[in-house]
C-alpha cells in the first residue's frame, strides 16, 4: 500500500462564489464545500486557521488597538508635525520603509505595515501581529499548527510567508519530489492582492485562476513521483466583494464635531469602525453622526456570534460595520477604495472561502477554524474520485 501525504494549501482569498462561477478544479478536485468565513479580515482569519479558535481565544483581531502605554510609537510624539507632512510622509513606498525599519528596530519577525494611519494617532496604539504567527509559539495565547505538527512528531513543511507565492509552490513541489515530508502547509497570497484590483474582470480571475490549476496538477504530480499517494486540500481564508460605494466617515464624525482624542479614539478601517469611548456623553453623537451611513453598529449578540466579543473591549467599545460592497475612504488602511475588499459580514455570500479536495472528508469545514482539525487529525477517510 503506498504512503499518503498530506498537502494544504491556502490560496488567500479564493471565494466558494469564484469557485463556483468559474468551476476551478472541478475535476482535480471533485470535493468541495462553501466555508463560512471569520469575521474581521486576515489578521484574524488567519490566526483562526491555524488554531482552531475564534479572535477571543487567540487574541488576533484587527492590526491595531488602543494601548498608549505599550504603544511602539511612543517616540513620534517628539517629532514635531512639521517634519511629518502628508503630501510627502504618507507616500506608500515612505511609510512601507519606516515599518520594515520599526520592525526591524523591534525585532518583529510578524507582518507589519503602517498603512494610512495618520502619524499624530500611532502613539495611541499598540500592533498586534508582533511575532511571525506561523512558527512555533506565534500565537502566544493558543498553540498554532506549528505547535502541534512538532509534539505529533511530523515530518512537515510550513511556507515563509514573506517568500512570493510562486517560490513558496517550488518549495513545495521539490519536497513533494523528496518523499521526505509528511505534511505540508504552503501558503500563497498573490491572489488575494489580484483579486483586491481585478474581482470584476472575469476573463481576467478565469485566467488567474487556470495558473493556480496548473499549480495544483503540478504538486499532484511531484508527489506521484516520489512514488506516493497525495492527499491535496485547498482552503481560503475569505472572499472579495466588489466595490459597490464609498463612505467618507471621517467627513460624517467630523461634521458633528467629533475629533480623535477629544473624548474617544477610533481606527477607521476598509469596511469597519472601531471607536474606544472615554466620555459617555459622547456615543449619542456618535450615533447620530453616523446614522445616515450605510451600515450599523455591531449589538453585542452579534460580536458573540462572530466570536469577536473581548471582555477587555481590547479592539474597541463599539464597532461600525459597513453594508457589503461599501467601503469607507478615505480610511486609515488607505485613501482610495479598491475594485474589492473583504472584511464585510460573513452573511455575505461573497464572503464565504472555500475547500477543495481530491479525498472526501469525514467531515466538511463549515468554519474556516475547522481546516485546524482536518490538519491536525488528517481527517479523511481515504475515497477518492
């Protein structure tokens, strides 16, 4: 009987609605299921692959979080605003090399961006993904794959995700060729950053999509050359949603004169709001201030439901969620909507992520935290199609 491997692979971003209009690797891979996403976007979703648990348990939420006292930018205080111009600071490629120099500084080895946050409010926050969440003992609060494919004693192989997809499936294919690795998590990004530009173009997602199926028949094949059976999951983290709007939310708080660090403090991300509120008096402003926009605000039913319900309020007191397809921008992820985005509610259909696999499961993910115990208890039953 020949030896099996088994094979992940994380396709960032590839939705169970791509998946279904286009019909990728319907044939490669015959079992395939809709899988209903985290709320948030990758900075918890990825986590949640690869623990099991929801943001509450693992910890991982969003980018930033109000915390002056352990805030790594602290020093820009001393900086007076006159050095810190928009026109010339808050270029891209500028603010990209001041955070590959912050981390560097700091030793962090997680991903790290600045994004559009303006200069004057870092100081009041603190950055979540400090630690390389992928190696043993990145999520400090819940043991990750890594953790657990090293007390199972295997013989695998977890993807740099700093290295470009394309390099991370070389890797992979030569290991597969090997013979000598068990299991294997390799993980490409490239599409999601396609897709963020490209979502409603698709000729162009057809075409993206045929190189990812070439990919797949690819490792299928270094691996029956090493003379083994291989057991080829595809999972995702979430979908895109198109563009359908955009919402200037700064300009709304701003009208009912609500201004950063006057009675509360907020992130304002691509699709939600987060507000941490110090003066009471404040949220019925707020609430008229954005009664107009399309969205709501989160009820504490619903951050229990999405398991986003922090006893400590550590990513805000109250979150405004976008309707699907509205993006707010200008935002402090970046100035300009983008052709799509995630990080809507996961009752969106475009939310939704996918699994495909050439090996039924003895149980479909329903959530994408249940990719963690097809990884860690190899849970299929061996029929094939």
């Amino acid at each position: 009987m020949k030896t099996r491997v088994e094979l992940y692979l994380f396709i960032d971003a590839l939705g169970w609605n791509i998946v279904r209009e286009h019909g990728f690797c319907r044939e490669l891979l015959p079992y395939q299921a809709k899988v209903r996403t985290q709320f948030g976007y990758s900075s918890g979703a990825v986590p949640t692959i690869l623990s099991g648990k929801t943001p509450r348990e693992h910890g991982h939420f969003s980018c930033f979080y109000y915390s002056p006292e352990t805030s790594p930018f602290r020093w820009m205080r001393l900086l007076p605003l006159a050095l810190m111009p928009d026109a010339l600071f808050n270029r891209h490629r500028i603010r990209h090399r001041l955070a590959k120099l912050i981390a560097k500084r700091n030793g962090y080895t997680g991903y790290f961006e600045l994004y559009s946050l303006p200069y004057s409010h870092l100081p009041s926050f603190d950055y979540s993904e400090k630690n390389d969440i992928f190696a043993p003992g990145g999520l400090r609060k819940v043991p990750n794959l890594a953790d657990v494919w090293q007390r199972q004693k295997r013989r695998s192989h977890i993807s740099d995700w700093r290295l470009p997809s394309r390099e991370n499936l070389r890797i992979g294919e030569e290991l597969l060729r090997q013979g000598k690795t068990d299991s294997l998590f390799l993980y490409t990004a490239e599409l999601d950053s396609f897709l963020h530009f490209h979502v409603s173009e698709p000729e162009r997602v057809a075409e993206k999509l045929r190189e990812y199926e070439r990919a797949v028949m690819r490792l299928l094949e270094a691996a029956s050359s090493s003379g083994r059976e291989c057991a080829l999951h595809v999972i995702s983290d979430h979908g895109m949603t198109p563009l359908a709007g955009a919402c200037d939310l700064g300009r709304l708080l701003a009208g009912r004169g609500l201004r950063f660090g006057e009675g509360h403090a907020s992130v304002l991300d691509s699709t939600m709001a987060r507000f941490w509120i110090f003066d009471p008096q404040l949220r019925s402003r707020l609430a008229a201030a954005l009664a107009d926009a399309p969205g709501h605000f989160l009820s504490e039913a619903e951050k229990q439901r999405f398991g986003i319900d922090f006893p400590d309020r550590q990513y805000g007191d109250e979150i405004f969620l976008l309707d699907p397809g509205i993006q707010i921008a200008p935002s402090d992820m970046g100035r300009r909507p983008l052709p799509g985005m995630h990080g809507f509610t996961p009752d969106d259909s475009d939310s939704d992520a996918a699994f495909l696999s050439n090996v039924e499961p003895a149980e479909y993910p329903a959530w994408i935290g249940d990719y963690f115990t097809l990884m860690t208890s190899g849970g299929t039953d061996g029929r094939r199609g």
